[in-house]
C-alpha cells in the first residue's frame, strides 16, 4: 500500500500510525510494550493462540461446508512453523492490565 512516492515516507507512516494509536491505548507508556512478560501473560498468549488457531479451522470448515469459501488465499501447504511461532511471538508483544 503506498500513501505516497516514497518509500521511506511510507515505511515511517505504516509504523507510526499504529504506534500512535498504541501509545494512545497505553496513556503514553512507551516502556510498556518492552516490559518482561510474566507467566500469567505466557499462559494467556498460549490460550489465545490454541484459540486462535480453532477458531481459524472451525471457520473455515463451516464456511467450506457452506460452500462460502473464497479463493483460498492462505492454503494449508504454505502454513510452516516458522509462521505459527511468528504468529506466537507477535501475541506475546500484547499488554494485559
């Protein structure tokens, strides 16, 4: 997606605009997405990706049975765990008061 020309400009702008809006939700914190997580926070980041992960299966087979699949995007050849431990990790980097 590009908002303008250049590339930098729009590297800048695809991070900060999110950014903005995290810090926002974190009343400014800015150390708080670089906190230690603790065990709590591991243990919810593993139920919300298992859940996750459900989730994704029992849709998309109720979606196939209904013949209201789309083109498939994502087929389950490409999916490596390479990919589902990036997924994990981007989870984790989620605060939870």
């Amino acid at each position: 997606m590009n908002i303008c020309d250049n590339k930098i400009i729009d590297g800048l702008l695809f991070c900060l605009i999110p950014l903005v809006a995290v810090l926002y939700y974190l009343k400014w914190d800015y150390t708080a997405p670089f906190h230690k997580p603790k065990r709590s926070e591991i243990k919810l980041a593993i139920i919300l990706f298992v859940g996750y992960l459900a989730y994704a299966l029992i849709i998309s087979s109720l979606l196939a049975f209904l013949s209201l699949s789309g083109s498939d995007i994502v087929s389950a050849g490409s999916v490596t765990l390479i990919m589902l431990l990036s997924l994990f990790c981007s989870l984790m980097g989620g605060k939870t008061d």
